[in-house]
C-alpha cells in the first residue's frame, strides 16, 4: 500500500512580498526592528497622538507630508539639530542653520531685557514657505530642556496650532536622545517616551510623534501605535491579568 502524503501546509491567507519571499524576511534577525502591537480601537477623532513608529522625519517633511513641525532650537549651536537639516534642504528656505542660531541669540538677549519676568522656553517661528517650524528655544545658561519646559512650551504651540487650519498636520520629535537639546526628567536623566507623550496630551497636542532612531532597536519590547495607550497596560502594570 503506498505511503500516504504529508498534508502541505496551508498558505496563510495574507502574504506580504511578492515570489513567496516573506519567508526570506526575518524580523528575528535585523539590529533595527520594533514590535507593534494593536492599538485600543477607539474611534474617537481628535483624541489620540499618532507614533510614526519606523518612519522617517526628514524624509515625510521634504515630501510635504506636513504643515508644521516641532523642534528645538538654542543659542549656541545648531549644526547638529534637525532644524540645520531643515533649513538647508527644504528649497524655499532663506535661513541657513547660523541664522537660526542668529536669530536665536539675538531674541534671547532681547528677552532678557524686554521679557525677564516671563517663563521660558519661548516658541520662535521659522517660516519656510512650504514648512512652519515652532522651535522651543533653549532656556539661556542650559545645555538641556527639562521636562517642565516641554510641558510650558507645548502649551504655547496648542495655542499656536488652535484652529488655525492652515498649520495642519502638524508632527514633533520625540526630544529624546537629541544631538543638540536633550532633555531631561528631575532626576536629571532622559525621561521615558511615555513620560514625554503624556506631556505633549496633556498639553493639548493631536498631531504625530516620530520616535528617535534608537528607539527602533526596542524590538524586544511591545509598542503601541497611539497615546493613550491602552488600558490593558495599566492592568498589567497593577498586576492583573
């Protein structure tokens, strides 16, 4: 009597790459990757900070994906920041990155004097025609924002942003492992993306979040694609199930 066959086994009911190569693309394998989980399901407009996880900043801003973007900016020195890159590719820009840093300069040494009693950081505005940059300017005497800076300034640009239509979409860094402005929490480290994502909500912010390039070696821990994040997590993190 001959042998029986082996079932094949069944093909999955979505495939990804064409010529049967989702099998040649091993996520187990790469340095960069993340591990995207479902979001909460929530409908709701207008209640979610979107994480452009994996995605490219510079990239979706010179193609003209968005309005506004959120940085920083300081005093000193910018070469290194993303708003140096900015200004030099985005063709219908005049500024160059020692202008911004300039101008910068410039309108803190005025605020010292006209604005002592107001709180930092203020918000300057860089206008490149096809793109709006809100910089929050670095506190003068720091090589840092704090935690409490984001929280005032993000305040500031809702305020900016507020129906104003002609700003949207709007998209921020993280202000995580930054070259030029880092930040940190009141123990003086990095505060954690969940720290910062809850400041920029409850700020009033709706628009998108890249993450930093360091976060897409997080592959061995779950992300979520949106802020808030779901309330399965707070359940775990209290111990139920």
């Amino acid at each position: 009597m001959p042998a029986t066959p082996a079932p094949k086994a069944p093909k999955p009911d979505i495939r990804l790459y064409d010529d049967d190569a989702d099998h040649l693309v091993n996520p187990s394998v790469a340095m960069e990757r993340i591990s995207l989980l479902p979001g909460d399901g929530k409908k709701n407009p207008g209640e979610r900070v979107r994480i452009m996880w994996g995605q490219d900043l510079l990239r979706d801003l010179l193609d003209g994906r968005y309005r506004t973007v959120i940085c920083g900016v300081n005093d000193h020195d910018n070469s290194h920041g993303i708003i140096a890159q900015l200004v030099e590719l985005i063709p219908t820009s005049q500024w160059t990155s020692k202008s911004v840093t300039s101008y910068a300069k410039m309108f803190q040494e005025s605020a010292a004097i006209h604005a002592g009693g107001d709180r930092e950081p203020f918000v300057l505005k860089f206008d490149l025609d096809s793109l709006l940059i809100l910089a929050l300017l670095r506190p003068k005497g720091r090589n840092h924002f704090t935690i409490d800076d984001l929280s005032r300034g993000f305040r500031t640009i809702n305020k900016m942003l507020h129906d104003r239509k002609e700003r949207q979409p709007a998209a921020t860094v993280s202000f995580l492992n930054a070259k030029a402005n880092r930040l940190i929490d009141s123990d003086h480290q990095e505060p954690t993306f969940e720290n910062v994502l809850r400041v920029m909500y409850e700020s009033g912010f709706r628009g998108d979040v890249y993450t930093s390039s360091t976060m897409w070696r997080m592959g061995h821990v779950g992300v979520f694609p949106s802020y808030p994040f779901p309330e399965g997590l707070e359940r775990m993190r209290g111990g139920s199930s």
